[in-house]
C-alpha cells in the first residue's frame, strides 16, 4: 500500500481554481519530486495534505483518509514538513526547535511537569537522546546551544529539516529545501535526503527548483502547471517531455 | 532557558540531565543559597514597613509570574488580570464568609475559580489576537467587578468584605512576619512552577504558538489546547494571588481591583523584561517599590508638605514616563539591562562576544 495516496485533489478560493484533480501516490522509501513554475499550486498541494487547507478528493494516508482532519492531528499520524523559509521558533535554540518538532512523541503531562517528576525528567532526558542523534545526522552539533534566529539562513534551512525529522515520521514533505543554499549546503542536503532513503525508509515528497538536484536525486517526478498534472512518471522521461520544457523554459513558437 | 555563553571553565557535564539542572555550577549554587538565606533573615532585621514592601513584592511576583507566562511566552495579551486577582480575593472572601470556610479550602477554590474563568476568557483566544484579544480579556475584569460589587451591596458589605486571621491547627496567622514566610512560599512555589513547565513540553509548545502558529500546528502542537492550557495556569496563579491577598489584607473589596492594576501588571513584564522569569520578577520589584521611591525623593525636596496633595498625580505620571522610556529606550526591559552588565564581567577584559557559538 502507498504511503500516501492523493486521489483528485481540488481545491478552489472563491472561483480561482488552485487545483484541479490532482493524483499522485508515494511509497515507503521511495523521493517524489513536485515541480512546477510559481503558482503552479505546489506548496498548495502540502497544505491539503497537512490540512491547513481543505481540499475536495481523497488524501489517504496508509489507506486512512485524513482529509478534513485538524493540522496537528496529521502530523501525529507521522505527516512531516519543512516550511519555504525555514519557520524556525528564532528565540529558541537548535536543541528546544528539535524538541518542539517531536512535541507528538513527548507524553508527559502538564501536571507531572509542573513539578518535574523524575518521570519528566526520564522522559526529557530521553527525548534529548533523540534529539541529539539528528543533530548527529544533519552535522549541526556546534550550533546545539544557540538560538536560531542569529544563524545564516543556510543552517536555518537545515535545522527545519532536522526539526521535520525529529517528529519521525513516516512521510517528509519538503518545501524548496535547497532555495537559499550555496553548493556545499546544497551537496549537503543531497547527501541528507539519500541517507534518510536508503537508511530510514521514509516516502518524500520535495519541492524543487533545482532541475539538476532532481534529475540526479529523484525517483519520480510528478509536474504541476495551473494546478494541473502535466506529466508524471521517471526523471529521464519527464524532463524531456516537451510540455514540461515548454512550462518551464518557454518554447520558441508564438502562441 | 539554556546559556547562551559558558559561565565558568573546568564544569564538565556528562549527562544531559546535568543540562537540565536548574544550578549548574558550584559558584551558582552558592549565590542561591546566600540569596535564600538573606531572604530567610531579612523578617529579623525589617521594620514593619519594609516588611509589607517586601510583601506587596511577592505577591506582585506571583501575578507577574502568571502573567508573563500567558503574554510573554504563550504570546495571548491580557488586561484582564485585575479581574482575575479579584476573582480569587472574592472567592475566598464569600466563602470565608458565607460558610466560613478555612483557608486551606479557600485558596484551592480560588485556583479553581481562576481555572475556570481562564478557560472562559481563553475562548475568544482561538479567534482573536493582539489588540483584540486584549479588549475581550478587558470584557472578563469588568464581569467579575461587576459580581464582586453586586455580591458587596446585596449582602450588605458595601465598604468591602472583612476577613480574620485565618487559623491552621490552632495557630493564628497574623502579622507581617508570618506572612512573609506564606507569600514567599507561594511566590519561590510559583516561579518553580513556572521553571518546570518551561523547561518542559509544555513550555516549548507556549514558546512555538507566540511565534509562529501554522507552524506548531504542523508539527503536532494544538493550538487551542495550548492556548487554553495557558489561560488555565496564569488565570489560576492569580486567582491564588488575589486570594492570598484578601487574606494578607484582612479585607476585600472592587476598589483594589481597578483597570490601573491590570495595566501595572502588563508594566511589570515590560520594564521587566519580555520572555523571562527573572524580568517578570524584576518588573514586580520595581512597579511595587516606584511609587515609594517617587514619594521618598518628593519629600526631600524643600518645601514637600506643599506638594503633598500632587503625590498621586506626580506618581502617576512618573510611572507613564517611566514606561515610554523603557519601550524606546530598553525593550529588553530591566533584564537586558541585568544580562548586559553580566556578560560586562564575563567578558571582561574583552569588551565583545566571540562570534560563533554564543551570540546574543
């Protein structure tokens, strides 16, 4: 069973059609690209699935369908994503952002914290283990103790992507993670999404700009233009197809 | 929470609890305990004057505490703390008076007042924001007055509810000294509170809806459980101060309740200093001990018994200047002032922060 099915996705503000049948699936381990120009309805499409807006169609997650359902709940279920600009908590440090992004994995109460019950502390301790190993993964060990806001924006990016992560989820969405990255980060980055891959199993779904990055990186590509499908299927094939050139790079003929 | 720059050399942690400890150096254990030990000593020394400041202190620490946990982490504006703090003041008052109730029954009611009338005015929390929010908390202040004024007149009270020294196991408590002792604990109670749940889900979840909530959301956080949880706390913290004090007071009535002491609250975790503890306790320090202080320096100058009958509105308009001041001049509030003569010392002979790693 797909991870994470999307059967007709339709989402309208007023008369403006932002999608319009839109299907794709996602299997365990497996990097979906989402590409498109702007406004094609990418990061529309994440927000359908983390139910920020409402859309018409079915978004089955392992074969539930968890559309009409409240934000935090999907993301309970094991639904992950980084945001365009990273969306970082700027006053709080790399290790309280991780924290807060496995908020859905921490049962204490707020009565055993008011009083920091060694339960709480076991279970704080615990999570910082956690949280320590991602920062292990993504290589931000020197940055642990400070708060984000004063970092470049490069780190930032990759602290949301670390904090996406801590939730361990089951599905990673990815908005644009590499805007913004000079090539080191980038490289980085690329190395971080094939580890999370090969070692943990996780469906992606990533929205990208960076033609090259997905054509080295992706399994499938799936190509949005005014909400719509436009092509789907293998890098090699989709990126030669002559309406994604043309939506993307312009074509010669007038119109 | 954490440090933003090492504070002593030689400590080395070796498990992540040790980085959850509220002292973490010998240096800083040692500072707390004179700290505590002064505060334990000062009722021995204290003339009966400095003895009630010191009291109006704690008590204003708890409802600043309380309220810097809803505004200045949780991020929901509230100038309904007034009501809140009379909420608690009359709870205890009628039920001491009504079925003369004891105050280990009366103070528990009163949080739970608080409890509820914080899941009441939390409510228009999940639509509103900002300025809104602040005037629908201000609906909440002029409610609970409204009760505590009808509740006085119906029942014959109309200068105020008198309250006795309440008696534990036959031990009366009266006087400043004793109270000294009960507001301190329920002050150092408070901020242990306040401490745990910052530096726990809770806190961080608070932390994550002030700055950015589509974002909480996403990563699990329920809003609205958050913000209510939040308004549930702070509003029962103060309930809990205004019932203590009632009884501190001997005596409860609207007037203590005005709008003016809602706003001195929000002025306290201004000049205080937003997004902490120690500023919540700072602010309450110096918003408690400022008209005093205004009053002292009036009275040196030649000639103060003509100026007496301007007192009140010399203070009012000292506390107004005092807080433009501290918005354009010091945002950070009294705690920025506070951390910047640390790192001062800290960095000392140097005079900047190194670069990476530790900024701020």
């Amino acid at each position: 069973m797909a991870e994470l099915a999307i059967d007709r996705l339709t989402l309208r503000f007023g008369g403006l059609v932002v999608l319009d049948g839109v299907s794709f699936s996602v299997e365990a381990g497996e990097l979906l690209a989402l590409i498109g120009p702007n406004g094609a309805g990418k990061t529309s499409v994440f927000n359908c699935i983390s139910g920020i807006y409402h859309g018409d169609g079915a978004i089955r997650f392992r074969g539930q369908d968890i559309r009409g359902k409240a934000p935090h709940q999907i993301a309970r279920l094991g639904v992950a994503r980084t945001f365009q600009h990273g969306e970082l908590f700027p006053h709080m440090t790399v290790i309280e952002n991780l924290l807060t992004g496995r908020h859905a994995r921490i049962r204490t109460n707020p009565l055993a914290e008011m009083l920091f019950l060694p339960s709480v502390k076991r279970e704080e301790v615990r999570q910082r283990e956690a949280v320590e190993r991602i920062i292990d993964f993504v290589e931000l060990e020197r940055y642990r103790h400070t708060p984000v806001g004063g970092l470049p924006f490069g780190t930032q990016k990759i602290i949301g992507f670390a904090r996406a992560l801590a939730l361990e989820p089951a599905i990673l969405l990815l908005d644009e993670p590499s805007a913004g990255l000079n090539r080191e980060e980038r490289e980085d980055l690329a190395r971080f999404i094939l580890r999370i891959k090969h070692e943990l199993k996780i469906a992606m779904i990533w929205i990208e700009h960076d033609m090259q990055m997905v054509a080295d990186l992706a399994d499938r590509i799936h190509v949005l233009d005014y909400g719509r499908t436009l092509a789907s299927g293998p890098a090699e094939s989709v990126l030669k197809d002559e309406r994604v050139v043309a939506a993307y790079l312009g074509t010669g003929k007038k119109t | 929470m954490s440090d933003r720059m090492p504070r002593a050399s030689g400590y080395f942690r070796t498990g992540y609890a040790q980085e959850m400890a509220l002292t973490k150096t010998r240096l800083e254990r040692a500072s707390l305990f004179v700290f505590v030990v002064l505060l334990l000593a000062f009722p021995y020394f204290a003339s009966a004057f400095y003895l009630d400041l010191a009291n109006q202190v704690f008590l204003a620490a708890i409802g600043a505490l309380s309220l810097m946990l809803l505004t200045g982490y949780a991020g929901q504006v509230s100038l309904g703390h007034a009501g809140l703090l009379a909420a608690g003041a009359f709870t205890a008052g009628i039920l001491y008076k009504e079925i003369n109730a004891p105050i280990y029954l009366t103070i528990p009611a009163a949080a739970v007042t608080g409890a509820v009338l914080g899941v009441i005015f939390g409510l228009p929390s999940l639509r509103l924001r900002g300025l809104y929010l602040a005037v629908s908390t201000l609906a909440l202040h002029f409610i609970v007055v409204y009760l505590g004024g009808e509740y006085e007149t119906k029942r014959g009270f109309s200068t105020g509810i008198t309250i006795d020294a309440p008696v534990i196991a036959g031990f009366r408590l009266y006087g400043g000294k004793i109270w000294y002792f009960i507001l301190l604990t329920f002050a150092a109670g408070t901020l242990l509170i306040c401490v745990n749940l910052l530096r726990s889900r809770t806190g961080r979840a608070w932390r994550a809806i002030h700055s950015h909530e589509t974002v909480a959301e996403a990563l699990g956080i329920s809003i609205a459980g958050y913000k209510l949880l939040a308004f549930v706390i702070s509003s029962a913290m103060a309930a809990v101060a205004g019932a203590l004090f009632a009884y501190y007071r001997s005596f409860v009535s609207v007037e203590a309740f005005s709008l003016f002491l809602s706003i001195q609250y929000v002025a306290m975790i201004i000049i205080g200093g937003m997004g902490s503890l120690l500023g919540a306790l700072l602010g309450a320090v110096f918003v408690t001990l400022f008209p005093y202080l205004i009053e002292a320096a009036l009275m040196k100058l030649p000639n103060a018994q003509s100026y007496a009958g301007l007192l009140f509105a010399v203070n009012y308009a000292a506390f107004g200047v005092v807080m433009i001041l501290f918005l354009v001049f010091e945002p950070q509030g009294l705690v920025g002032i506070w951390r910047r003569i640390q790192t001062y010392f800290l960095l000392w002979p140097f005079k900047h922060k190194p670069v990476a790693g530790a900024r701020k």
